[in-house]
C-alpha cells in the first residue's frame, strides 16, 4: 500500500459562530467583549476579577488544619463534669459536650489539678497527665 492509496478520512467542518446564516449574527455569544470571541476560556476558579476563594483562605490570620489529628481535653474539666468513679470514653465525653466528633481521637492534657478517681477507657494521655490520674487513684484501661 502506497500514500495516494490510502483513503483520506472525513473530518466534519467546525461549526463557524456567529457568522451569519441559521444561528444569527451573536448566536448566544452576546454582543461585544471577551466571552464573544473565538478562543475565549477562563481558569476553573475565575471569579470576576474579585479574590478567588483559594486566595481569600490564604488570607486568613493564624493556622488552622484541616484535618485535625486530636480533639484535647484538659483534667479540670474532667474534674467538673464527671463524678468519682464514672467511666470517661469518648461517647461520654461526647454526651457531655465536652468534644465534637466521635471519629477523631481524644487526649488528655494535664492542665489543672483532679482528685476524683475516674475509670479511662480509649483515650491519649500526655506524659503528666497519666502521672496526675494514677496520683489520684483513676485507673486507665487500654
């Protein structure tokens, strides 16, 4: 087989807008600037000339994360929420407000002081605050 044996294959001719003819002289284009010209495209996240909402979030003062790894519970508000020898886990901590989501771990921080002897089940523990639970006498299950 040879080059001019070969069958050219058939492209259909681009649909030319706004030329004239069935579709109209604008032919849903509008009239004049740039949306009404051939060629014309704008990036995804164009918003009129106005800050996008990627560069508004980079605005933003201070640091936020956007998946959080820990919710952070601290000792004296285990102190005031809950009554000696109660169970502490994450579904109570929830039912009492005291975190947002059950789906993210809870840690206990070691700010201020307990004396009520509390039974901890699934929950992190910084170094100090395991020492001030076992001082009061709680016990911490695995």
């Amino acid at each position: 087989m040879q080059a001019h044996q070969l069958k050219a294959q058939k492209t259909a001719s681009r649909k030319r807008i706004g030329r004239g003819g069935k579709k109209g002289t604008y032919s849903c284009r509008g009239m004049n600037g740039q949306k009404s010209r051939s060629g014309f495209s704008r990036r995804a996240t164009f918003e009129g000339g106005s800050s996008t909402l990627v560069a508004k979030t980079k605005k933003l003062r201070g640091f936020r994360s956007r998946n959080p790894k820990l919710q952070i519970v601290n000792i004296k508000t285990l102190g005031k929420k809950f009554r000696s020898g109660e169970e502490v886990n994450p579904r109570t901590l929830r039912e009492k407000n005291l975190i947002s989501k059950l789906s993210i771990p809870v840690k206990v921080l070691s700010d201020g002081v307990i004396e009520k002897k509390l039974l901890f089940k699934n929950v992190l523990f910084s170094k100090t605050a395991r020492e001030k639970i076992e001082k009061a006498g709680g016990s911490i299950l695995a």
